[in-house]
C-alpha cells in the first residue's frame, strides 16, 4: 500500500505570520519561525515534515495564497 507524503513550500517574504495555516493543521506540520522577513513578520515554516500527508488545509486557509503543497506517492 503506498502511503501519500506531503511536502508545503511557503513563500517566506510575502508571508504575514498571520498563523492561520499552524493552527488549522492537525498534525503540527507548521510553526511560526523566531526570525522575521524583510517586511518584518514571522513566517511560517514547516517544524515537522515527516507528519505532513498534503491534505491542502493549509492553502486553503492562507489568505494571502503563499502557501503551495505538493503530494507524492511512497512505497513502503
């Protein structure tokens, strides 16, 4: 059975930290970094991928749209 793994690219400079996308995801993928972008802002980033299976939540929620989450298929 292939397990499905996920993996979110997150636009770092246009993100606001506005932490929609941490707390919308159920299994703790995204945290707010301690350093800040150009703009001055906490962007989100992705504190453990291994639990990421690309359900989109996190897009979805964006209001700002950076967030791109990719899918692939893994044999075990």
């Amino acid at each position: 059975m292939a397990k499905v793994r996920g993996a979110v690219v997150i636009d770092k400079e246009k993100c606001k930290g506005c932490g929609l996308c941490v707390e919308t995801c159920k299994f703790q993928v995204l945290q707010l970094s301690q350093q800040v972008n150009l703009k001055g802002y906490n962007p989100a980033f992705m504190v453990n991928p291994q639990n990421c299976t690309g359900c989109t939540n996190c897009a979805v929620i964006c209001p700002d749209a950076v967030i791109t989450v990719y899918r692939a298929k893994e044999n075990e």
